[in-house]
C-alpha cells in the first residue's frame, strides 16, 4: 500500500464491476474516484488499468498530497480477484455475500432482537389487586385446578425471541378457580378440529370435563381471544347458557380476526353487553414472542406487552411469594401441582375438594 502523499495510476482501462457500491470497482479511464473516510482524510484514485488484477503498468508518484486507503469492500472485491476467476463467477459470490449479509440482519431482527422498545410501561398495584379482590362478596376460593387439554409443538423460536429453532412443548390450559358454592372458568382451550391438524396431542376426556364445568360455572373469563383460549367457548354445545356467564371484553368482541379459526355463530352475540376493564388486563406471558409472530401473525402491541413483562417482573422481585401462572408453560404448571397450589383435572362438584 502507498503510503500518505503518494498517488496510484494504471495505463489500461478498468473492467472490474464486482462492487455495486464503491466506486472504488468502477474506476474509468481519464476518471479520478474521490471517496472521503473523514473529515480529514480522502482517498484519491486515478485509475487507467484494472485495479483488483493488476493488469498493466502501474506508476506511482507523489503529485498529489493524498494517500490511497480503498475501503473494505474493495479489499474484498481485490481479495476474490487475486482467484484469478472470471468476472461473472466474482460477481455471483460478492452478490451470495451480500445476501448472506441481509439474511443475517433480517434473521436477527425478526427472530432474535427483543430489547424492550421505548415507552414500554404498565403500572400494576398489587395492593390495588388485593383490595378489589378482598372487597368481593361472599366466600374466599378454596381450589384452583387445572386441565390439559391439548399440545403444540412448535419451534421454540415462535414462542420465544431468539429461543431456537429445536420444538418446543406449548400445552394448552383451562383453569377452574373453586368456591364452596361456585366456581370461575379462566381460558376454555380449543377443540381437535379447531387445532387443524397442528395438535401433538388432545384429550378428549379433558376437553368433555371442561366443557361440562363450563355448563355449571358461575363465571367464564378468557384471557385473551387467540383460539387456543376462547376455541372451547365458540364451539360449546349450549353456548347461549355459557355465554349468561361469560364476561366477554369490549376489545374481544371487537377483534373477531383475532380468534381465527375460532369463530362464534352467526348471531350468537346479538344484544350481549361486553365488559370494560377499568385498568388491568389479563397478562399470559413471560417473555416476549419474536418480532415475526407478533407483528406479521399476531399482529399484537409488543410495547404494551413489555411494558405488561416488565410490571410482572418487578412484582415477582417484590413480592416472591406471589405465584405468577403462564399461560402455557408446562414446567411451571407442573411445579404448581407438585407443590399442591394447584389441582390436576376439574373435580365434579365443589364439595369434592373439601375432601
């Protein structure tokens, strides 16, 4: 390489075209290429031969108070030309790196970045949870139990950002909060049909005891509309009595795109008057799900569910003793049941758990 105040100039005219941004490849005959690094320093090319083969007489002088510094594609392009290949060959693999260099940018953006964006916020009082739940009349519960109703076994990446591409169990809950004299359905999974074909697994016995607990709750809540929530709702064989206990919200009712396949009669909810939450959500989520799903698939506010992650994290760190049940973590459901905080299977009556 010259160095500082020399200048570099070949007799015969350049044929390299292997770069499609510097201009360093494109040098013509009787043409100076100028291309400047900082605010100090520029690069100052007169080129009459082919750079990258060294075709031709090569005469260096010191006329110009400039030095050569060809920028790092160039070093590339003059890396594959020392090969000796032809140009249509170099061609080729400098656009295969090119791509390789946007498969990896994309692959990284859609699949494993999950910083929390800016703005992600959401304030969740426990003390304000605890107080609405203390100001509830009548009984405290007494059980909650929960049914596996079917599995997924998608790629960990669709589950979780950057998490792999290996499958990954995603079982599908139904939960039944217990009073003496009543009982709460949380989430009501999704039949075989409605699992397309996707299903690892379904329990069918599972699916028949929820739907009959469905028949005698006093209360129906779904924490979001996706399918695999609300599925069991839609397609309950008396739906018109289950719905009399079912607190549907204004945005899921709102959202019927959102339920897909999933989907409730034509009419089914003519005259229901759907609840409005004051202030909390439902949160089934533990980490956030890859920009991918979220926003080309599910087409769900990631900063909002940041912000939902985050309060949960801080609660977690506050108050350890709080049990925070996902969504569709077996693991976790698991360590629940063994540590007898929650039940196996729906019971067939409340005064079965007293027992």
């Amino acid at each position: 390489m010259p160095t500082p105040g020399w200048r570099v100039e070949c007799t015969r005219r350049s044929r390299n075209w292997t770069s499609f941004s510097s201009p360093w490849a494109r040098a013509w005959d009787g043409h100076e290429v100028v291309a400047t690094f900082d605010d100090k320093t520029e690069a100052v090319v007169r080129a009459r031969g082919n750079l990258c083969h060294g075709e031709g007489h090569l005469r260096i002088d010191q006329s110009q108070d400039r030095y050569v510094r060809p920028p790092v594609f160039f070093a590339w392009s003059r890396a594959l030309s020392s090969l000796h290949m032809k140009p249509w060959v170099r061609n080729i693999l400098l656009s295969l790196c090119a791509l390789l260099v946007m498969a990896g940018a994309a692959y990284y953006w859609f699949i494993v970045e999950s910083h929390v964006p800016g703005g992600a916020e959401f304030a969740l009082d426990i003390g304000e949870v605890r107080r609405l739940a203390g100001a509830a009349p009548g009984d405290k519960p007494i059980a909650i139990e929960v049914e596996a109703v079917a599995l997924f076994k998608p790629p960990a990446a669709f589950v979780v950002a950057g998490d792999g591409w290996k499958p990954t169990d995603l079982p599908v809950y139904s939960y039944r909060v217990v009073y003496p004299q009543s009982s709460v359905i949380i989430d009501t999974a999704l039949n075989e049909e409605l699992g397309s074909g996707n299903l690892a697994s379904f329990d069918a016995a599972a699916f028949a005891r929820m739907q009959a607990a469905m028949a005698q709750a006093s209360l129906i809540l779904l924490t979001h509309e996706h399918a695999d929530h609300i599925g069991g709702l839609t397609t309950h064989p008396n739906l018109a009595a289950v719905l009399a206990a079912t607190r549907l919200t204004r945005e899921q009712i709102a959202n019927p795109t959102a339920m897909l396949p999933a989907r409730f009669p034509d009419h089914a909810l003519d005259g229901y008057v759907p609840l409005d939450y004051r202030k909390y959500d439902a949160v089934a989520v533990q980490r956030e799900r890859p920009r991918f799903v979220t926003q080309f698939t599910i087409k769900e506010d990631r900063a909002a569910v940041f912000g939902q992650l985050g309060a949960l994290h801080r609660l977690h760190e506050a108050e350890p003793r709080i049990q925070i049940v996902p969504g569709h973590d077996g693991v976790a459901v698991e360590r629940l049941i063994d540590a007898r905080l929650m039940r196996p299977r729906f019971g067939s009556t409340a005064s079965d758990q007293r027992n």
